[in-house]
C-alpha cells in the first residue's frame, strides 16, 4: 500500500497523519509516526465529512 502524508499533518514532524488510496470507496488513514501499527480505514462519505469539518468548510 502506498501513502502520503496528509496536507493537514504538522510540517515539522510532530503530528504526521498518512492516507492512503489504494483501497476504492474506503480511506486508509495510519499514524506515520508509527506505522506499524492499524490502520483507521473510513468510507470515502466519512473521510469527506470529516476534512470539511477539520477545515471548516
């Protein structure tokens, strides 16, 4: 699985959320600081919701 680090993750290290897209109509979404451990996996509607919300859009 491929990720990215979110645009919302803190740019010097401290707070670094990864997604992934890899999986249709779901979003992996894995602490990058520890990447071992599971990942939250949401439904892309959830996800959606959610970066309005931490935006405020």
């Amino acid at each position: 699985m491929t990720w990215r680090k979110s645009s919302y993750s803190n740019p010097d290290g401290g707070e670094c959320l990864e997604v992934s897209g890899a999986l249709p109509s779901r979003v992996p979404v894995r602490d990058g600081k520890d990447p071992g451990r599971r990942a939250l996996v949401f439904s892309d509607e959830a996800w959606s919701v959610f970066v309005a919300h931490v935006s405020g859009s």
